[in-house]
C-alpha cells in the first residue's frame, strides 16, 4: 500500500513592488504616520551605516558589518514587534536597534570594542548582539518557552542570517520551538551570501522557510524589499504566537548591497552587474516611489529627514567619543554575574601591570603612545 501522508507548501508574500505599486487587498492596516516613520528609520540606519564605515575606514571603530540593502527586512519586522517582545538579534540588526528605542551612541562604543555599548537599557528588550553565527535562536526559544511557562502574552523574535540556517544550532532551535509550540519568531534574513557562499551551494532547498515544515510549524519566504510585506508577516506570526499556535519561519529575501563585514571584499566572489541589479530594488527607493504616489513625500520632506538623520548620527559619534575609555581590567566585569577566583586572580595583575605602566610613563616624564606602552610592558 502506498498512500500522501502529507502535503506541503511555501507561500510567497509581495505588497509592494519595485515600482512602488501596492496590492490593496493586501496591504497592512497602517496609518500615513507609521508609513512616515519607517521611512524615516529606513533613512536613519542608512546614515546610521554610512557613518559607520567611515568612522571604521578611518580606525575609529572595529570590524562593522553593513546594513545597506537590508533596511526593510529590519525596520519592517521590528514595526511589528510589541514592547514587551524580546529581539535577540545577530550582528547586522541596528536598524532593529535603532527603531526599538537603542541610545545610538552606545551602538558606536560596542563597534568601538568597548563592550559596555551593550548594557542595554532595560526599556530596550533586546539581547546583545550575537557575534557567533546560529547561537541566538537557540537563546530566542528558551526565552520564549519561559514565557509559555508564565503564562505571559508576549513573544520572543529571532534575526540571523542565510548563513545560520547551516549550523546545528539553527536546527536544534526550530525542533525545540516546534515540540514545546514557543511563542518564537524566527526572521531569516536571506541576503543570499554567507560571507563569500552562495545559498544555492549551502542548501538544496527551494526556500529557507521550508525548513519549518520539518518541525512541524509554518514558514514564509517574503519580498525582503517589502516593508510592507516583512511588517504583515511578522505581525500575523507574533499574533499566532501570542495566542499559543506556536513559531513561524519568516523568510525575508533581500540583497547585502555591501560586503560582509568591512574586513571583506564581495568583489571576489560575486559581480559587480549582480550588485548593480539589486540596487535598483533598493527598499528606501522602493518606499519612497509609493509615498510619493499617495501624496505622502516631497523634496522637502526628503532633505529634512535625511538632515534630522545626520544630526542625530553626528551628536550620537561625538557622546560615543566623549566617553572614558575602558581601563584594561574592566574586561573582567561584564564575564559573569559574580566573579571566579581566577578571574578575580587575573583582574588584579592586569590592574598591578595597567599601574606599572603609569607608574613608568609618569617617571619618564614624557608622552608615551600605546605601541610604546604595550612594548615597555
């Protein structure tokens, strides 16, 4: 006997295409305000990202990965994210970071390598940023299992990359969120290179949000491009979540106009006509033709966004600067909520050779650089 135990299938979601054109039918309930407003934060991680490489090529922060490309897939999602909701993000969310209330300046001091830009505020609800690729979904469900416990009406959201759905983690996450049906949102941003590897050669699947269907809950691949699609998609997720219907895979197809990281360079694994295509489905150019059809947009309003933005970036890199670097030994405090023994041995002979260092400059009597210091040391 042989019988179709199952059928499956991936749905594709599309509001609004490159041209600025809208399906009514299936347009979100959004107000002309809340359409301004991611807009506005599309425009603000832009100039938040331009300044950020700069400020990178000019040895002022450390390695940054770019968002340009990617504004929808972030500020679109996070548009529907409530404030009790808790983000653990990857490593390319600022818009997130932006858009869920993140003092900027401290954004710049952790790109900086100063890691106290991650003592996130407690109104913020996001977890740190993730450097190590697939870690935070697994963290994303035990928080959202924790909330199922409690009996709490809120949910937990999850961003990574293509890149994540080929570690283990990824997959013992979604089976987890599957089995216990956690009020998780899992939002795989598809910018179709992990690093310098093309999707196609990571997984034999048509889509990445097929992937659910293997742990028993649903996925959708959406136009990554789309703030309106990503924000109905995520919206109608965290509700099911919310309710108790367990995960949702939320694919959000897009474009990483950028390199990976700024120690990278795409030109050697992709070409520059790819590139060029997807820059003219850039989501900002694509929000802007639709606000300008609905009588929402002018030059005006353009140039004072695009201002108030760089006011805002350029005021948030000064506080950044301004702030008191962090003595060598300070590393040891944001380790664990109390301290081992040997951490507390090894935090004081940093602090003994950090003073014997001062000690030697002050009785030289002169200005020492840091190369100089490290080699007196």
């Amino acid at each position: 006997m042989k019988k179709v135990l199952e059928r499956f299938q991936v749905e594709y979601l599309q509001i609004l295409n490159e041209n600025g054109n809208c399906d009514k039918k299936l347009m979100p309930s959004l107000t002309k305000k809340q359409i301004k407003e991611m807009y506005e934060y599309m425009v603000l991680t832009r100039v938040f990202d331009d300044k950020a490489l700069k400020l990178q090529r000019q040895g002022r922060l450390g390695t940054y990965a770019p968002t340009r490309g990617q504004e929808a897939s972030q500020i679109g999602s996070v548009f529907a994210v409530q404030d009790d909701d808790m983000v653990f993000p990857a490593f390319r969310e600022n818009g997130v970071y932006l858009a869920r209330k993140m003092p900027m300046e401290l954004l710049f001091q952790f790109w900086a390598g100063d890691e106290r830009g991650m003592n996130i505020p407690k109104n913020v609800n996001m977890f740190p940023v993730a450097i190590t690729v697939g870690a935070q979904p697994l963290h994303a469900v035990g928080y959202a299992i924790a909330l199922k416990y409690k009996k709490m009406k809120a949910a937990a959201v999850t961003y990574f990359g293509d890149g994540a759905t080929s570690e283990g983690d990824f997959h013992e996450a979604m089976n987890f969120a599957g089995v216990y049906k956690a009020p998780c949102v899992f939002i795989c941003q598809n910018n179709q290179y992990a690093i310098s590897v093309p999707v196609e050669e990571q997984t034999a699947s048509r889509t990445l949000a097929q992937k659910a269907i293997a742990y028993g809950f649903d996925g959708i691949k959406v136009d990554g491009n789309d703030p309106f699609a990503v924000y109905k998609a995520t919206y109608d997720a965290l509700r099911k979540a919310r309710s108790g219907k367990g995960p949702t895979l939320i694919e959000c197809f897009t474009y990483r106009i950028g390199d990976h990281t700024t120690s990278d360079d795409a030109k050697k694994y992709r070409k520059e006509k790819e590139v060029k295509e997807w820059e003219k489905k850039d989501p900002i150019l694509r929000l802007k033709k639709y606000m300008k059809k609905a009588g929402m947009f002018s030059e005006r309003y353009e140039n004072e966004v695009k201002k108030i933005a760089e006011g805002l970036v350029e005021k948030a890199v000064a506080k950044a600067e301004s702030i008191q670097r962090l003595k060598p030994e300070e590393i040891f405090n944001y380790t664990y909520a109390s301290l081992t023994e040997e951490l507390k041995e090894q935090k004081e002979q940093i602090k003994l050779e950090n003073f014997t260092i001062a000690e030697k400059k002050k009785s030289a009597g002169k200005n020492t650089s840091v190369v100089g210091e490290l080699e007196e040391a």
